[in-house]
C-alpha cells in the first residue's frame, strides 16, 4: 500500500516528500494511521548518518500516536478506532531470554527499530512515523489511556519510556535523592517521572536560566553545575543521578555528588566517555554507573498507564510535517521545549 | 614505645631498617606482637609516592598478623596470647552513615589508615606492620580462627576483603558465572572466593601460561582474552566480572563479555580509564560498572570466618623483612605467585 512520509535519500539531503510502501497485514497486524509523530534527537543522527549505519531512503519517527484503521485476523487486543502507540521497536526474536522477560529492546538477536530496520519476515526496510500510516505486528503496538492528549503523549513512546524504565529499574521511590542531569526531552519527562514516582528531584543544569522551568516542571532544587560552591555543598547527596546529556561530557564532577551506594544511570550519550572516568569516585564510595536503553513493551505499557493515573505529558511545541527541516535546526541548537511533535494532519492536508 | 620497623625517608630510597614509637594503650586500644604481615601492591606505591600523597617517614604493611601482648583496661573481646589480625584500617569517625554500617572503609569523615594515616586522637603519623608491633583500638582488630594458617591468613585482611566484599555484596551465588580478570594476589583470591560462594567461576587472562594454575587454585574455565575466537564464543556470558587489574587498561572488551544486567566490579585500578570506556555496551545490554574498597570491620571478620569454614587461604611466598627491597622489585614485574609474606621474626633476630 503506498503511503505518504518525509524521509531523506542521503546524510547531506534535506527530508523532503517521498512515497513508501507499506505491507499488506499479516494476521498479527495492525494497520495505523498516524496522528502524531514525536521528533527524537535520534531522528536527527540518523538522518545524518551521525553513527554509520544509516540506509536510504530513510523516514525517521519512532514517538507515534495514531488510530487503529484494520486488524489482522488474529489480533485480539486491538480493534478499528483505538487509539494506539507505537514505539522505537517493531519487533524481536520473541524467543530468547530478553524477549521472553519483556525486555524486547535488549532482544539477543537484536530487535528491529521502527525505522532503519529490516523486516524480521521479508528482509525489507523499516520506515518510521514521519507518515500517514504503519503497519505493526500486535505485540509492538501500545494502547493509549484516553485521558492522555495525543499529541502530547507521542514523546512518551521514547523520551517517556527511557527515562522511566531506569527509575522503576533502580526501584526510585520515596526518601531517595534523584538528580536529573540535562533538561530536553528525557530531562523534563525524568523529572516528571521521579516527582510521581515520589522522589525528592533536583534538576542538575550548566545555567541558572533554567531553574523556573525546572521547578514548573517538579523539581524541587536546582544545582547549577557550573558553581563550584554549589558541586561542594552537593557532594554525596544523591542516590541516583539520571544522566540525559546526549553528548560527550565529564562524568567525574557529577560522580562526587551522589551518595555511597549511589548509581549513575546513562540514557542519553552513545559515545566514549571523555575526558576519561576516574575509578577513584567509583572504588571510594561503591559507587555504581549503570547503562539504560528506552524499555520492554510490558513496561511501555505500563508507563503509558502511570501517565494516565498521574497526569504526565510530555511539553511539546507542534509544527507541521514540512517544518521538519528548521525544527531540525532548531533541535540541534537545543531550541525546543521540550519535543517537537509532528501533527501529521499537516502530511494528508498536503 | 619504641619499636624495630622497616620503612623509608622517601620516595627515592629503599627501605631500610628504623626505630618507630608506638603509644602507650589507651583503654580500647590492643597492642599487638606482629608475626606476620603481607606485601601489598599499594605498599610499593606508597613507598615510591606514586600517588603523590605520601608522608615520611613511611613504613608500609595492613595485612597484619599477629599475637595480642597486653589490652586497655575496657578492651573486652581480646585477651593476650589471642591471634588476631589488622588490615587496612585502625580508626574511622564511628559515627557517619558507614561507620553505622561497618562500613567504616566509606567513613564520611574519612577512615584512618594503618600507615600513612594520622591518628585520630593526637595527630600522629601511623605507622603500618612492617615492625615488630603495633596498638590498635578494638574496634580495628579482628580475630583470626585457629584452623588458618596465620603467615597465609595476613594478605586476607587486604587482597582478601577486597575480593570477598563485593561478592558478598552483588549476591554472588550458585547459578551466576563470574569471570576473574588477572590472577595476582586479587585475582587468585577472587578465584577461590566465588567459586567458594558457590559460583561458575572463570579466568580471563592475556596468557594461556596462566590456564593450568587458575584450574588449580578453582577456577572452572579459563578465558585467554587474546584469542579472538574466545572472546567472540564469550559474548554476553557472565554474570559478574571481577576485575582485579591494578594499572590503566582497556575495559570495553571485557564489557561485551558481560550478559544483559551484568556488572564488572573494579577494585584494582585507581585512575582515568584509558582508553576510555565506550557507554554503548553498557545502554545496549544495562549493564553496570561498579566500584569496591576492601570492606568494613564486622565483614572481614565474616570473611575470616568463612575461610576457616572453607579452608581457604592466601598462596604465598615467605620473605625475611631484610629481603623487602628485592620483594618490591619482582612485585614491580608481577613475579609473585601470588602474595609476599613478611616472616617478622626476621625482624627481631637482626
């Protein structure tokens, strides 16, 4: 089925306009139209190449909302006129010890990204949600409490889900000290996430300028980073630190400020750690970094769900599918709060 | 009091023989006749100021073995004529958060070592076990069961509870593969502590040459991490990685080795990670890496009793306190299988 998306044919080229195509259900299916697309930095690196493995054509989007419009003849959870989700997984082994605990993102085959995949079944390449539909196998796609704007609840399929996996992971709950480190997309929702999740939450920024927002959104303090007086007065304060900063940075100076016992959680950089870690920090107090990457379907789910009950969206700022170009400027200078959203009414309208 | 020791007057001179005072008992206190004590790695790094805080006159020694001579008049767990043992450690503040714990080695006021520390009460420079005796508050001093040999039981209190802790603490048990990188006299501890606690326990080492003593001191498996195809076969293979490496060295590889939820704990090195460490597989898989400094008072002296109920002991080679200078040297060049012991009745038949 041939399906309207914006994509791009190479790293240097602009998203422009492209036709796809779009498989017909397998009975496991379910047919999407989308209505909303999140912008993910991700999005971005692919586009661009930026890790190295990008393949053209490439239509980036893996924060989707949409409407179910067809079902295969085995799906059960789904039905025409749902409101549904899907994520930066399309599919995985289903067969091997991650996939069985629900951990589809750590599948030991490797699981299949919504978008710069290749089909488990037919070998063809996956297109992400910068379209007008897609079509997912039942166990990839999330249903969307009604209570949650779906516009606003599009960057929960990956911002959301990466920054609540780590915490519910770690067991973050009341009485712990979490520091969220860098406020985008993952930042905000990480604060959101470890207020509800009953936490005392303090926003760890390079500039005073973000301290009103931070506390708009749940922090309780704000430790600007760049006050040596404040970093003294932190030192082994945190039990947890959510690290969101999607580049290169220095891990060490936050490393003193969290706790005996107390883990770095990283969600946001892929790269070497430079300036190098210290072990010192580490081996002094037992301290622990500990990688995290977005989350399993059940706890998608489930976090979709604790969105509902507690009132969390994500801040989101809408622009048109055309618009995807100067939004993607704008991303790279950190100029959005806090996720651009595709209202892809905009792509049809064309 | 004055007493016999071996130490230096910098970090360019060998060690020599010279007179140290130890102080009058005060009533915690414990004066103890050393018969035994180990040669630590940091002892050669403290001697030579390789950390750049090191204060002369400096006589190195915390894995103390030794007879109690005579206690203060509220000491009540130790009696003379009793064996007991000192490691790292002889005071701590006793009141913080770790202290509470018997964690005193996190002491938030920072723990007092053996040597190279300053005494808590007058100031005065501590001096370690390369000498005849030494006073230590109760508190600090551990009983040493009978059934162990005491000359192997002294590098337990350092290279043993540095390996033994963070097993206790990540749960090692029957089910987990635990890999031990290098095999000195960590490495060779690690080996028999996990597969004590029950555990499937693995050597990983740069030379085959080290295969068939790792088999003998109880390793089930031996993992020669410069053979490609070895490495490869043992992707997402262990549970618990015990690094036991004391200089700078390439982490990465081994964190492939590492199954989803993995954890390399680091006890050896204290320095940058260089090259440094590559955050990809610690996201893509959740792995952590996790810091441990010997271990506290009460959970040393559990793991002297779980070597007397295991049998286990520390392999050793016997050394006369005149022979150190030479002992450092071939300490340098890892000639050692795997731990120097100091016979101190050589000391006092000078």
């Amino acid at each position: 089925m041939t399906t309207q998306a914006f994509g791009t044919h190479g790293a240097d080229q602009a998203l422009e306009a492209m036709t796809i195509q779009r498989r017909g259900l397998r009975p496991d299916d379910v047919a999407i139209d989308i209505d909303y697309c999140g912008v993910c930095h991700s999005d971005l690196h692919f586009a661009r190449n930026d890790w190295g493995f990008s393949i053209y054509p490439l239509v980036p989007g893996h924060e989707i909302i949409g409407t179910v419009r067809e079902v295969g003849e085995k799906v059960t959870g789904f039905k025409p006129g749902d409101r549904v989700g899907v994520g930066c997984l399309v599919d995985s082994c289903r067969d091997c010890g991650a996939c069985d605990d629900g951990l589809e993102q750590y599948c030991e085959k490797g699981a299949t990204g919504t978008y710069n995949g290749r089909d488990q079944h037919d070998g063809s390449l996956t297109f992400g949600g910068y379209s007008e539909s897609v079509v997912v196998s039942e166990r990839f796609v999330l249903s969307v409490p009604d209570s949650l704007d779906p516009a606003r609840a599009a960057p929960l399929l990956c911002a959301g889900i990466t920054t609540y996996s780590p915490l519910r992971h770690v067991k973050v709950g009341p009485g712990h000290k979490v520091g969220v480190i860098g406020m985008g997309g993952l930042g905000h929702m990480g604060i959101k996430f470890a207020r509800a999740m009953g936490a005392e939450v303090t926003l760890l920024t390079r500039s005073q300028a973000k301290a009103d927002e931070a506390l708009a959104q749940g922090a309780h303090h704000v430790l600007v980073t760049t006050d040596s007086e404040q970093m003294k007065a932190s030192a082994e304060h945190f039990d947890f630190l959510l690290n969101t900063v999607p580049v290169q940075h220095d891990l060490n100076p936050y490393m003193e400020t969290l706790k005996r016992d107390g883990t770095m959680i990283l969600v946001g950089q892929v790269d070497t750690v430079e300036p190098p870690l210290h072990t010192g920090p580490l081996l002094f107090r037992r301290r622990a970094i500990l990688g995290s990457l977005i989350g399993g379907l059940p706890e998608t789910q489930e976090m979709l769900d604790f969105c509902a009950e507690h009132g969390i969206e994500c801040d989101i700022e809408m622009i048109r599918m055309q618009d995807i170009n100067s939004a993607y400027e704008r991303l790279e200078k950190g100029d959005v709060k806090y996720r651009f959203v595709i209202d892809m009414a905009s792509l049809r309208a064309a």
